[in-house]
C-alpha cells in the first residue's frame, strides 16, 4: 500500500484551554489538490503550521511521507519535499525578483532550473524589479515560485489570493493548475468557495476543530439536501416561505410578470430541504405554474448549509 502524503491520527491542540483541534483525523494521498474551508478561527492555519512543523500539536501523532513531524528539523531531505506559501509571508523590498530566485535556488540539491521557473511562473517582466515595486499579485507569483523552486512533490498555499482582484487570482489559479500537472500535490486553505470548485480535486469543511465533510466539490453539494427552484408563480413569497421545508425565497424579475399572460405572477428562486414536498405544493396551489426548473445548489450555498448544520455542531 502507497505511504500517504500526509497521515494524521487523533490531533488535539487548544490555546488557553480553547480547542482549536479535536481528535482530528485525515490522510492525503498523492496526486491530489485538497482545500480546506472553514470559518475564521476553524483551525485552518494551525493545522498547517502543525503539519510544517511550527506549532507542536498537544497530542496525536502527525506523519509525512511516513515520518514523524518532528523529523522535519533534522531532515533535509524531508523538507526539500514540501514547498510552503503562508499567509502573512514577505521578503526582503530591496532585493530584485531575479536576486531573490537566486537566493532560494541556493537552498536545495537540485532546484528548478530559473529560466524555466521564470518563464512557468510569468516572471519575465519584472525579474530585475525590486520586490517592494510590484502589486499584489506579482507579488503572489514570485512567493509561488519560490515555494515551488525545490522541486517539491507536495505544495502548501495558505490563503494565497486573499486581497487580489479578479484578474491575478485567476492567473494565481492557472499557476496552481500547472502544478498538479506537474505532479505536485496542492494543500489549500481559501476562504473563496469558486476558488475550491476550481481548482480542488477534494474539499474538507473545517468546523469545531474537527471535519464535517470531505469530499469532491460536487459531493460536497449533493451532501446538502437543499434544492434550487425556480418558477413563475402567482403564489406569494410570504406563503411560501411558511411552509416548513423552506430556507429562502427570492423574487428574481417581477419585471418580468408584465411579459406573462398571468399579470399576477412573479419569478421565484425557492431553497427547500425537501423539494419534492415543495414541488408537491406548488402544483397543487398553483394550476397556472411555469418556467419551473429545478437544480443543486452552488458549494456556496452547500458550505452555509454544512457550516450552520445543527446536526454537526455537536
């Protein structure tokens, strides 16, 4: 049997007596992009800091390519495996890209050659540019190539496009692509549901210090009970939202009520933990029902559900 990438048994850690983890558990094999969503304060960061061997754990054992933790100190070889891209990392402002490159290079056996490092990463125009002269997301490249200029087979990126616009976290995303396909697993902690349905092979929701689910993105939103209905209706959004099995209902384009033969109707989106009861209901109190759709919610909608559960907050 294949050694997992990472093999994590019963991890507790607290801070002032707070648990942040509780008896977690979790195995990562090879090959796969996994991200971790959760709340603020979830426990993502730690996690990582304890799986990079910054933050002792209180108890449990912790495992990397079937060693110890603890063994990242004395084992170069270990840590040449593991690329790392945390959240509140910064470097040297008056060093240019390129010096910094040749900095990081110095640190492993056998680096990434840079010309191709700085060609895959976009570096091209800016490698003689002081590292404090570049925006946001050149910013952002230039940390990824230096995570990923080992050589390693296994990358952690915490929160890596927090604060980019549109633009640079989608070219932060293609970097990302080209790593899996390169062989390189990919641990990723987001707090942009997109960013996860993107990019992520398989999604862990993080919540009490312990997992709450783990799956595929669309696991994740079958998980969740809750349907998506649309249709035009004459019934009103106040009686619709009594009944019982019904989270939210929204008025999408009464503009467009105007264009039906029924002037009364309205275009509804209903969330129903049980569709068919609604389905049953809209139908029998509405004979003039149309443009009916139904469809699985977004992750979004499938974390918010998973994340307010009741039944997993104990």
């Amino acid at each position: 049997m294949t050694t997992p990438y990472i093999d994590i048994r019963n991890l507790n850690k607290k801070f002032s007596q707070h648990p942040v983890l509780n008896q977690l558990n979790l195995t990562i094999q090879s090959g796969e992009i996994v991200a971790i969503l959760g709340e603020n304060g979830a426990g993502k960061t730690t996690l990582l800091n304890i799986l990079l061997g910054l933050l002792p754990a209180d108890s449990g054992d912790v495992r990397l390519f079937g060693q110890p933790v603890s063994a990242l100190q004395q084992s170069m070889a270990l840590r040449a495996n593991l690329g790392v891209m945390l959240q509140q990392a910064s470097l040297p402002g008056n060093l240019t890209v390129l010096e910094h490159l040749q900095l990081f290079s110095c640190y492993y056996p056998d680096p990434r050659p840079l010309p191709e490092l700085i060609q895959s990463c976009g570096l091209n125009d800016i490698v003689q540019q002081r590292f404090a002269s570049l925006s946001g997301g050149q910013k952002q490249a230039v940390l990824f190539a230096l995570a990923i200029i080992g050589k390693p087979v296994l990358l952690f990126l915490d929160e890596p496009t927090v604060g980019l616009d549109v633009a640079a976290r989608q070219a932060f995303w293609q970097q990302i692509r080209q790593a899996k396909a390169d062989g390189i697993s990919v641990i990723l902690t987001t707090h942009y549901l997109e960013e996860a349905d993107q990019l992520a092979s398989r999604i862990l929701v993080l919540k009490n210090g312990r997992f709450i689910a783990d799956g595929s993105p669309a696991t994740l939103k079958a998980f969740s009970q809750t349907r998506q209905i649309s249709c035009s209706t004459r019934l009103s959004q106040q009686l619709i939202s009594s009944w019982p099995e019904v989270q939210l209902v929204v008025q999408l384009a009464a503009q467009l009520a105007a264009q039906q033969d029924n002037p009364a109707a309205q275009l509804l989106q209903i969330h129903s933990s049980q569709p068919e009861q609604t389905l049953r209901r809209l139908l029998a109190l509405d004979e003039q029902l149309t443009d009916l759709t139904v469809s699985s919610v977004s992750l979004e909608q499938a974390f918010l559900h998973l994340t307010n559960s009741k039944e997993h907050s104990a």
